[in-house]
C-alpha cells in the first residue's frame, strides 16, 4: 500500500483528518472503530512505566557523580518554572486586553458537581513525589512518586561496589534498549490509534463544536492565541538564542509526539513517542531526556499554566470581579503551581482550575462556563506542554555541551 510509505506524521495527519470526518458524519459507526484507539491507549501505558525507570536509572548512572545531577537538576528546573511563567503572563497580558469575560452570561448549562474533590494541595503535590510504598506506586501510574525513586535508586548504584555497579547499570541499560524497542514498535500503530480516538472524540462532541459561540468562541481565541505565541515565538526565540538550536528544524522532528499530544490530550501518554523522537531525531543523548523528559511530562506544562490564568481571570471577568495587581499575582502564582501538579492525563488542567479559584476566592461553579470548550482546548495545551517539554531537553542538552542534530 502507498500510505504506508508515507512519512509517519503525514500517515498521522491524514488519519486525523479522516477521523474528523468520520466521527461528525458517521457518529453511529464509531464503535467499531473506537476501540482501535483504547488499544493504542492501553499499549502507550503498558511502556510508560518501564520505560521511565529504566531511562532515568540508565541516565542517572551514565551521569556519573552527583555534581552532574545537581547541575542538570537545576538548570531543569529553571528552564520549567522560567518558561512556565512566561507562558502565564502571556496569557494575563491577552486576557486583561481583550476581556472575553466581561458581559458573559451566568446561566450555567452544565454542572461541576464533584470537582472540588479531586482538587490537588501544594502538601498533596510534595506527598506524591515520596510513595509509601514503591511496587503500588508503580501499579497506579504515579509517575512522580516513580520518578523520584528511579533518580534515586540510580544515584546510589553508582556508590556501590564495582562489581554491583558494572552489572546493574548493564542490566538497566539493557531494560531500557528494550523497551525502547517495544516503544518503537507501538509507534507504527500510531495513526490506527489515532485515527480511533479521534473518531470517537468527535462524534460525542460533534452538537457542542457547532454550538459554541460568543464570549466562550473569544474566550476559546484568547487561550489560543496566547498558546500560538508562545509556542512559535517565546519558546523558539529561547531555543535560538539560549540553546543554539534551530527551532523549526527541531519543530519538524518532533511532529510525530505532537500529533499524539493534540489528538491523545495526554503529556504521559505521549512520552514514550517524545523520548524516541528527541534521541533518535533530534540527536539529544539519553542522559539529558531520560532525566529530564519524564520529569518534564509531569511538572513542566507551559500550555496548562497559560490556559489556568487565562480561564481563572475569564470567570472572575464573567463574575464582575475586578481583580487587583496583588490579586492577578496570585493568580500568576497558584497557575504556576496547578499545572505543575496537573497529572499528564487529559482533562487535568480543568481539574486544577479549583485551586486558582479558590485562591482568589471565586466560587467553583464559574467552571461550568468553560466546560464546553475545554476538550479542544485540552489538545492544543497538551501539545504546547509536550513541545516545551521536548525545546526544555534540547537546550539543557546544548548547554552541556552536545552536538544534536539541531545545533546551530
Ligand atoms: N492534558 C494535559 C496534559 O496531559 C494536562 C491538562 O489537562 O492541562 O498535558
């Protein structure tokens, strides 16, 4: 078959329109093609968490000592909380000149019963990187919890005797060629699975597509518009410049976990196809993405902090309340802290939104004025959070000094 030989973005970017047309014409066909989806779904999980203990212990152990550790720690860390707050006050700056909320209509059409629940504490996001127990941390996909055992499991291997340290690093490096195999493989079936998610997400919100209108369409705008700027001019002029990197070279190579974030809403779910993307075409070494791309998926989300200031400030303006400067700063603030403690799984971010709110004091309600909106909105946040995640690794891996296939 041609299609085969087809690039695997183009395959995917051809199922993605197919799909659309699909799901809105054929909506009752879905189910026989949905579960496709549920299987590249559940095949992209099975990796994840093998995947992310042998790459970080396989990457801590290649690091050496501890220094190294500390300064790739670090400089991770500032990249993430640098580009998230730049992604957040770009959102504020849209959102204080365009007002979308101001004049809204409060009659609620859907409910938010039970969200207040599932909102995360800063205590609770501190809680999670500690498991009590590691084997259920495991079971239940808590990535951070795994992560921080893996960084440190792989640290103290190379304090150990020789002989234990030769063999377990060779054991851990072996897993994780492995499963990057295994990973390579379920990166064929990318544009069946995708094809199948899309197809099923489109005939159930097909009525609301046509639906949304108003200040929700400029709100929608807003939240886009602030998305488009950073992830085609923040984020590459930081790559250009910082990292010496070509941005849209490196763009192109990574079109294929891009696509996945757009069409999965899932950092996590994306990640085995970021790290294959990063090392094999963007040519960053697997010491820089095994460390800082799982740690990435989890805590750095450009595209979700941006989009909880631009929601939170939305209902405020919805509600009549005239936020202060020392009130917009909280909101600046708690953004930050929601969208590191948003899980990599779709629809977090709207999770999230409760801590926002009730930092400022709004009632949780005001979600309801979103909801509409949030599924494709969830896309393109997921999208911008994976490409910040993946410019992150390139200029961590440029400023220790490696040649890429980017570099200027
Ligand atoms: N779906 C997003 C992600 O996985 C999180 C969010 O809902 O904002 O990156």
């Amino acid at each position: 078959m041609k299609i085969l030989k087809l690039k695997l973005h183009w395959q995917i970017l051809i199922a993605l329109v197919l799909a659309v047309l699909f799901g809105y014409f054929i909506p009752t066909a879905v189910v026989y093609v949905s579960w496709m989806g549920d299987i590249f779904l559940r095949a992209l999980k099975m990796v994840i968490i093998p995947l992310i203990f042998s790459s970080i212990i396989s990457g801590v152990t290649s690091m050496g000592e501890g220094k190294n550790l500390g300064r790739l720690g670090l400089k991770t860390l500032t990249y993430y909380l640098a580009t998230s707050t730049l992604a957040i006050l770009t959102g504020l700056i849209i959102v204080n000149l365009v007002k979308p909320g101001v004049g809204v209509d409060l009659g609620f059409s859907q409910s938010v019963e039970g969200l207040a629940d599932k909102a995360g504490s800063v205590k609770d996001i501190l809680y999670r990187l500690i498991p009590e127990n590691i084997v259920d941390a495991m079971a239940q996909g808590t990535i951070l919890s795994v992560i921080f055992f893996a960084i440190l499991f792989g640290y103290f291997i190379t304090t150990v005797d020789k002989k234990y340290k030769d063999s377990l690093t060779t054991f851990f490096d072996a897993i994780f060629e492995v499963m990057m195999k295994i990973t390579l493989f379920i990166i064929k079936f990318t544009p069946l699975g995708i094809f199948g998610i899309v197809a099923k997400e489109v005939a159930r919100n097909a009525d609301q597509l046509v639906n949304i209108a108003g200040s929700l369409a400029i709100y929608g705008l807003c939240v886009v518009t602030g998305l488009l700027i950073h992830a085609f001019i923040s984020l590459p002029l930081i790559v250009h410049f910082i990292g010496k990197a070509k941005p849209f070279t490196h763009f192109r190579n990574m079109a294929t976990p891009l696509l996945t974030a757009f069409s999965t809403s899932s950092s996590s779910a994306t990640l085995p196809l970021t790290m294959e993307a990063l090392e094999h075409k963007s040519g960053v070494s697997n010491k820089v993405t095994s460390f800082t791309l799982p740690l990435g998926a989890t805590i750095n989300m450009d595209g979700t902090a941006l989009y909880e200031c631009v929601a939170a400030m939305f209902i405020a303006q919805a509600y009549g309340v005239d936020l202060s400067f020392t009130q917009q700063a909280l909101v600046v603030f708690t953004a930050l802290l929601a969208s590191i403690g948003a899980a990599g799984i779709p629809m977090a971010g709207l999770v999230m939104i409760t801590v926002v709110l009730t930092a400022i004091g709004l009632p949780l309600e005001g979600i309801g004025l979103i909801l509409a909106v949030d599924r494709i909105l969830d896309m393109l946040r997921t999208s911008v959070n994976v490409w910040s995640d993946s410019c992150g690794a390139v200029i961590i891996a440029r400023s220790e000094k490696e040649e890429t296939k980017v570099a200027i």
